[in-house]
C-alpha cells in the first residue's frame, strides 16, 4: 500500500494522529512567517514593490519545481517521504529567514521557500483524505486541518505576548517546522510504482479541473493584496506587532470554526457550493480591506476568512480528489497549487506596485475586479454543468 491509497481501518487511528501532530506543527511554523515576513522586510528596509518582486521569486521556483513534486508522489507512492524532505527544508528556509538583511538574502529565502512550499502543501492533503471513508472525506479532513489552525493561532497570538523581535519568532517557526518531520517518518508508507500513475495529460483533459484551475488563477491574483499586503498596510496605519499577530490570528480562529462546518458542508451538500461561496467571498474580502482608514477595522475583513481559506481549503481538496482518480491525485493538486501560486505571482508585483504608487485603496480594489473574474468563471462551470446534466 502506499502513502496515498486509502488506509486500512486497523492503521487510521494511528496515521491520523501522526498528520494531526506534524499539521500542527507546521502550521505553528506558517503562523509566524505568514504574519511577519513581509514586515520583516519592510523593516529591513524593502520598499512594498521589492517585497512584491520577492514573493514573486518564491513563486515562480513554486511553478517550475511544484507538478514535478506531484507527478513523482504518484509514481513512487512516496508523499509521506516528499512531505519530510519538504519540512526540513522549510525550516532551513525559515532559519535564514530570520538573519537577512540585504535583498539578496531574502532572495536566497525565496528560492528554498519556493522549492519546499509544494512539497508539504501538495503532499499533507493526499495523507490525509486517504484516512477517511469517501462518505465522511469532508468531515475528516476538516477535523484534521483544525489541528492546524490551533496551530496557527497559538503561534500568531501567543508568540508576540513572549518577544517583539520578530527576528526570533522566525528562529522559534524554523524549528517548529523541524520538528513537524519526525511523526512523519512513522507514517510507514510503501512504495508502489506504475506507467499509469501522474499523468500531466490526464488531468487536463478533465474538461470540469481545467475551468476550475482557470477560475482559481483570478482568485490568487487577490491573494498578495489580501494575505502579503494586508499586514503590511496594517503597519503603515500604526499596527504594533500584537496587533499583526492578532490580524493573522483571528483567522486560525474562524478557521477553527470553519473547518468542520464548511467540512459537514461539503459531505452534505458537496464541494461545488462550498467552492462558489468561497470565490464570491474573496472580492467582497479585498473590497471591504479598501474601506478602512484605521487598523483596527481592519479584522473586519476577516470574517470572509470562513470560506476564502477555511471552505477553500476543505472543498477543492475534495472536489479535486473526486474528479482526479486515485493515480493522478498527487499530479492534480500539484497543478492546482501550481496555478493558485500563478495567480500570486501575477498578483505579487502588480499589488506591490500599486500600493507603492497610487495606495493601498486602489490596490485591494483592482485585486477585488480580479477575485470578481474567478467568480465569474466558477458561476459559469456551474451552469454549464447544469444546463448539461438537463439536456
């Protein structure tokens, strides 16, 4: 058996536990990079369009490493290993992270960020939908990808009440995220190889994922405005760093709301509700952050984090798995984080830029018409999927 088909009864309790502990450890490694890097770059004295250029790096080493991640679990069978290369690389990403100072060092973190992100984010959800029957996949991995958020929130909240030196929340995330690797290792997957398995070709003639891919690229191009610069323009309206940790926070705790409702959501109703929820929330997301002058008005905001990240992260999981084939899953996700990362990339500089030259106002507006498109083109699978089914 390998690490992607589904588990044996006898095993579940078990795997799920170790996914639960390297889940939250590695979101407990996220929490503080995702808050703080690009304040930590500010301060280091990156203008907000450099800072766009460098997740723009991170991005496209993502693009040209990540299928290949995918389409080598499919044919190995070996995720759980990926995943654990993955983490240690992150943390030596996460490490050097938190000694930069020059734009050249925050390139050399881009690079190893950007080889190492698919490795875990494409790998973990392949562990994990394995363990849970197909009837109660949405429940299951909702109930597993708390373990994450209380992760996130521990970090994002607690971290900043023991030290303001966001230099130091970074060394704490690296070895977080070191240690994520050891219950891995006891996952004891196999390896199992065929000529079928990670089919590229496959994939994209699944004519319902192609559509999905391309409206999922207009919903990332938002993602820097919302996720990178959001913070950031927290900061130039005053945030002191409990307050970015609290922004980033409060979403683990919607998420851990979200999860298992959107993840009872998705069994009940499916993963296409779920999915076009999200891409209407994620224009309304940006569209609200362009309304306020004042920091603390901000999280309001965040409450469209219930789908955005939370119904996202469980109903594409499973929308892709169901449509993929068990020989292609690994393939699948890594083209749609692939193209999610696409989008970011686009989205990165031109945000940047934005923000830099005409303010943070029009650049979460422009970000908003984008998220819009996506919208747009879900809708329309949606009724073309109907309109078929009727005929």
């Amino acid at each position: 058996m390998d690490s992607t088909t589904p588990t044996e009864p006898a095993e579940r309790p078990k795997r799920l536990a170790l996914l639960r502990a390297s889940c939250f450890l590695q979101m407990f490694a996220f929490g503080a990079v995702f808050a703080f890097a690009a304040v930590w770059m500010r301060d280091r004295g990156l203008g907000e369009f450099l800072i766009g250029k460098v997740t723009f790096a991170s991005t496209a080493v993502l693009l040209l490493t990540g299928i290949g991640w995918g389409v080598l679990a499919d044919r190995t069978g070996r995720a759980d290993l990926i995943a654990v290369a993955g983490c240690a690389l992150m943390a030596g990403a996460m490490l050097l992270l938190s000694f930069c100072r020059r734009p050249g060092h925050f390139f050399a973190y881009a690079v190893l960020s950007g080889l190492s992100t698919p490795m875990i984010r494409n790998m973990m959800p392949l562990l994990a939908v394995a363990i849970f029957h197909s009837t109660v996949a949405g429940r299951g991995y909702g109930l597993y990808r708390i373990f994450g958020s209380l992760g996130f929130v521990i970090a994002t909240l607690g971290l900043p009440c023991l030290t303001q030196d966001i230099g130091l929340l970074l060394r704490i995330s690296a070895g977080a995220m070191l240690l994520a690797t050891a219950p891995l290792l006891f996952y004891g997957g196999q390896p199992t190889a065929g000529h079928s398995r990670g089919s590229i070709g496959a994939v994209l003639r699944n004519r319902e994922l192609t559509w999905f891919f391309a409206a999922m690229f207009f919903f990332s191009v938002a993602m820097p405005a919302i996720y990178s610069f959001g913070p950031v323009y927290a900061r130039t309206l005053g945030a002191g760093v409990r307050f970015l940790g609290l922004f980033s926070g409060s979403m683990g705790i919607i998420a851990l709301i979200a999860l298992p409702t959107t993840g009872w959501a998705v069994d009940r109703f499916g993963p296409r509700l779920i999915l076009l929820l999200a891409f209407i929330a994620q224009p309304m997301r940006a569209l609200t952050l362009s309304l306020f002058g004042q920091y603390q008005w901000l999280l309001v905001a965040q409450v469209f984090h219930f789908f955005t990240w939370a119904g996202l992260e469980v109903a594409a999981v499973l929308f892709i798995m169901r449509l993929a084939g068990e020989g292609n899953r690994a393939t699948a996700m890594s083209i749609y984080v692939s193209i999610a990362f696409l989008g970011a990339m686009a989205g990165a500089p031109v945000a940047g830029y934005l923000a830099e030259n005409f303010g943070y106002a029009l650049m979460f507006r422009a970000a908003a018409a984008c998220a819009a498109l996506g919208a747009a083109l879900f809708a329309g699978l949606l009724w073309a999927r109907r309109t078929q089914r009727a005929a």
